[in-house]
C-alpha cells in the first residue's frame, strides 16, 4: 500500500525559507519510472505543479517559481524534501506530495502517460507577519 | 507552458442527469490528459488517464474522450456523490499544469 505523509512548519513570517518533507512508503524512488511531486493549492483555486523529482534524481520545477525551489531526496529514509525561499502571504496553501509512475522510459524528464495515482493528505501553510 | 482551459467553470444539475466538461490545451497533447475529482477537504483523486483510460474502482458512469488539445468528461447518470469539483491535468511536458476547475453543483 503507498502512503505519502507532508510534514512541516504551520505557519511562517514573510522572507522566511519553507522546507516540507515527504515521508513516503510503499515504493522506492529509485524503483525506475517512480518520481515524487510537489503540489500545492489555495483554497478555492486549481492545483498548482511546483516540483518533481524521479527515479534518476532528474528534477524538475514550475516556470514561475523556479528560482526560489530546490527539491530533494533522502533514500535511506524514503523522503523527499522541498525548500522554498523567501516565501510570501501569497505562499499560503495546502501542500501536498504526490506519487507518479511513469510506465516506460521515454526519454529525459519525460513523463507522459503518467498520472498522480496517491496523494497525501497535505500541510496547510500559513505565511503571515 | 501549456495552458490548460476547462469550461464551464461551474455547472448546476440534477440527479441523473448527463454532463460534459471540456478541456482545451493551448498544444498538442497527443492523448496524454489526465481528469482528476476533488471533494471539499480533500486531494484530489485521479477518474481518467490518458484521456480515455477510467482508473480502478471508478464507477463507468465516468467517461473521457478526446486528442490532440480537445478533451471531455462526460458523467452520465449523476449520483449524489458527484457533485465536486472536477480539474484536467497534462503531463505530456513539464511544467504540469491543471485546469483551472469545474465545480459542480445540484440544481
């Protein structure tokens, strides 16, 4: 059975650095085609795509925020963590960490024909001063 | 980015009832569109992959077509459980995006 678990801090101040932490279990990133993203959504509006980190420990990150995020993994404890810098009141969201399987190798940092087939049930973030 | 664009961005009906949710990509995904449910206070949960494909455990009442940019959930025969808000999904190239959402509602 896989399981995902957010962990991390509730609420911060503006300017502060976010670091979140999947937990996961029930299969192994380095199992090929397995990758890990991050999401996160505001109450009310659409998912948001923020990261993603697969198999060969290819990373990937939206267009908009790339700069202030760097995802990660940590094998021995089946973790993947994500850092956002500098965050803002308009960081305020669930977060949440997601499995993908991607069934065969396509190519580099390509993921078609794959979906977010478990979720965890996400960390609310509050960024207030 | 591909731009994803759902309509309507609500809907109202009644039990029973049939309908269609569109979503449109600014590019070419080939088939590679995934729909996803989401009720209040929870993730959301994948219906469709690969715009046809309906995952285990989802009732057939839920169907999707599509190719290319154009894609369709339709829902036939609406059970109570339905109402919820509904997001498409490409991963045919990163970034992923989602739609911006249909929620629907009863009449």
């Amino acid at each position: 059975q896989v399981t995902l678990r957010e962990s991390g801090p509730a609420l911060l101040e503006p300017t502060e650095t976010l670091t979140l932490t999947c937990t996961f279990s029930g299969f192994s990133l380095a199992s090929r085609g397995m990758c890990v993203n991050w999401v996160r959504q505001v109450p009310g509006k659409a998912p948001e795509w923020l990261a993603l980190i697969d198999w060969n420990d290819d990373k990937s990150y939206s267009s908009s925020e790339w700069t202030r995020l760097t995802v990660s993994s940590d094998p021995p404890r089946n973790q993947v963590i994500l850092t956002m810098t500098n965050v803002d009141p308009a960081d305020t969201a669930t977060y949440y960490c997601t499995r993908m399987k991607v069934p065969h190798y396509y190519g580099s940092k390509t993921y078609y024909n794959s979906f977010f087939d478990s979720w965890g049930r996400g960390v609310l973030v509050t960024v207030s001063s | 980015d591909i731009q994803m664009t759902q309509s309507p961005s609500s809907l109202s009906a009644s039990l029973g009832d049939r309908v269609t949710i569109t979503c449109r990509a600014s590019q070419s995904l080939t088939v590679y569109l995934n729909w996803y449910q989401q009720k209040p206070g929870e993730a959301p949960k994948v219906l469709i992959s690969s715009a046809t494909n309906l995952q285990a455990g989802v009732p057939p009442r839920f169907s999707g077509s599509g190719s290319g940019t154009d894609f369709t959930l339709t829902i036939s025969g609406l059970q109570p459980e339905d109402f919820a808000t509904y997001y498409c999904q490409q991963n045919y190239k990163t970034p992923i995006t989602f739609g911006q959402g249909t929620r629907l509602e009863i009449k």
